[in-house]
C-alpha cells in the first residue's frame, strides 16, 4: 500500500498523517500473550518509524523552500550586480547577497537538508524492507497455524517479530547516528580559528 500523495515540491511524495500502516492493522495470527505483545511493540516501532518519515519530510521541505529562497537571491543579485542596473543600488544588493550567502552557511541549511532527506529517505527504505519481509513470511506462519502446527506457527511468528524488531531498532539507530554525525560537522564548521 503506498501511502504517499504527490507534493507541490520537486515531485517528493508526501507521507500522509492519517493513512495507517498496512502493518499496525494486521491482527496477530498467533494467540498468546507474549506473541501478542511482541506484535503491540513491533506496530509502535513500525509507527514511530512513520512518524520520523513524517516530521523529516516536514524538515526537509521547509528547509529545501529557504535553500531555493536564498539560491534565488543570490543568483538574481549576481545577474543584477553583473547588469549594472542602475535603479537598484549595487550596495544593498551587494548586503543582501552576502546577508543570504551567510544566514546559508550559519545555520547549516544546506548541510542539514541533505542529512534529513538522506535520513528520511532511510527510513523508507528500512520500512519498506521490513513490511516486504513482514509480508512474505507471515502466510507461512498463517499456513503452519491452519495445518495445525500451533507451536511451530507461535515459535515462527515470535522468531520473525524478534527479528524484524531488532532489524527495526538497528536501522532507526543508524539513522540516527548519521544525523548526529552530521550536526557535528555543521557545528564544527561554525568554529572559526582566529589565529588563521
């Protein structure tokens, strides 16, 4: 089930708030209560995974809106600087330009939209791996558990839950080191050596 809707920018699909995970409506095949509790925190870590799609395509669109926004003003002050218009006067245009070349590199717009929408782009990738996965291996255990295999089918399930949990939680933790990393290289490019 594709959950996107087309965007206004740069034809990047939108995840939509109110559209649930194909996952988090699939009842669990095998009754009990550890298997049904390993199922409640796989749908919240399926979840969450979505809400961090969410809130990074927000991030990402804002900050590609001021990117374009402060391309643009440099690229028109630079035509209009090179022109020699002569109504526009050269030194406010020449502040303005500087004004957004700088606001640019101090809050790290740049570098920080490209590890959000590396980011967001992660976990679609991730969540799309473990809903294929989810999907292929669970009409097994569905089969195992209609042919009477009770404990084989509770075993296979908990086994693949487990899993794609850890799978889950290894791939969240990556995404968020990339992140950290990259605010660390924001941060330290602020750093200005007088000495220099």
């Amino acid at each position: 089930m594709n959950t996107d809707t087309p965007s206004p920018i740069a034809g990047i699909p939108s995840p939509k708030a109110d559209t649930p995970s194909p996952i988090a409506d699939i009842p669990s095949p095998i009754q009990g209560e550890a298997a049904e509790l390993q199922q409640k925190l796989f749908k919240e870590k399926i979840n969450e995974l979505d809400a961090w799609r969410r809130k990074f395509y927000t991030e990402v669109t804002a900050r590609r809106i001021i990117a374009y926004l402060l391309k643009f003003i440099s690229i028109f002050g630079a035509i209009v600087v090179a022109a020699k218009i002569s109504w526009i006067d050269q030194t406010v245009l020449g502040l303005v330009i500087a004004a957004a070349i700088g606001l640019d590199q101090l809050t790290s717009n740049h570098a920080r939209l490209l590890a959000l929408a590396a980011a967001r782009y992660a976990c679609e990738r991730l969540r799309a791996n473990i809903v294929g996965t989810h999907s292929r291996e669970l009409p097994k255990i569905i089969s195992l558990r209609n042919a009477g295999r009770t404990s084989d089918a509770k075993s296979g399930f908990e086994s693949l839950l487990s899993r794609l949990s850890a799978e889950l939680h290894d791939g969240q933790e990556k995404i968020l080191e990339a992140i950290r990393e990259a605010d660390l290289k924001a941060l330290n490019n602020l750093y200005v050596d007088i000495k220099k």
